[in-house]
C-alpha cells in the first residue's frame, strides 16, 4: 500500500470555511485537483482559480507529496 501524500491547502474569500483546521490534507497517490475540492466538500461551482505551488492548475492537474494548493472563489469588482 502506497504512502500517502501530505497536501497544503489554502482557500480564499468565501471558500475559507472549507479549509481544514490546519491547513494540511492527506490524500491518495494519484489524486487530483478535483478530488481534493470534493473531499473538503467545497461545491465545484465555487472555485473559479485553482494554484498548485504558484502556478495556475486545473481540475484534473494531479498532486505530489507537499504540494502547496491554493483555492480561489470567482472575484467580483465595481
């Protein structure tokens, strides 16, 4: 059995409520962007912006062990 791999997430704005408490996640080898966003029950309809380590990722963009991801929700502006 595979190790798992140890995830940072950071969510902004209103997708802060889905964070966990410290930040970190434990997931699967092979997992995506997406099955992150539905193990921490944020509806896929809320992010609009997806970062792993600063660059802009996709749903289907696959982790690595300490992969630093951040979530974002669609920004709006005046």
């Amino acid at each position: 059995m595979e190790k798992k791999i140890d995830i940072q997430i950071r969510c902004f704005a209103t997708l802060g409520k889905y964070a966990p408490a410290d930040n970190r996640l434990q997931l699967e080898p092979g997992s995506t962007v997406r099955d992150l966003v539905h193990r921490l029950d944020i509806p896929e309809s809320e992010v609009k912006i997806i970062f792993i380590h600063g660059e802009q990722a996709t749903w289907e963009s696959r982790l690595s062990d300490q992969d630093r991801v951040g979530l974002f929700p669609a920004v709006g502006g005046g």
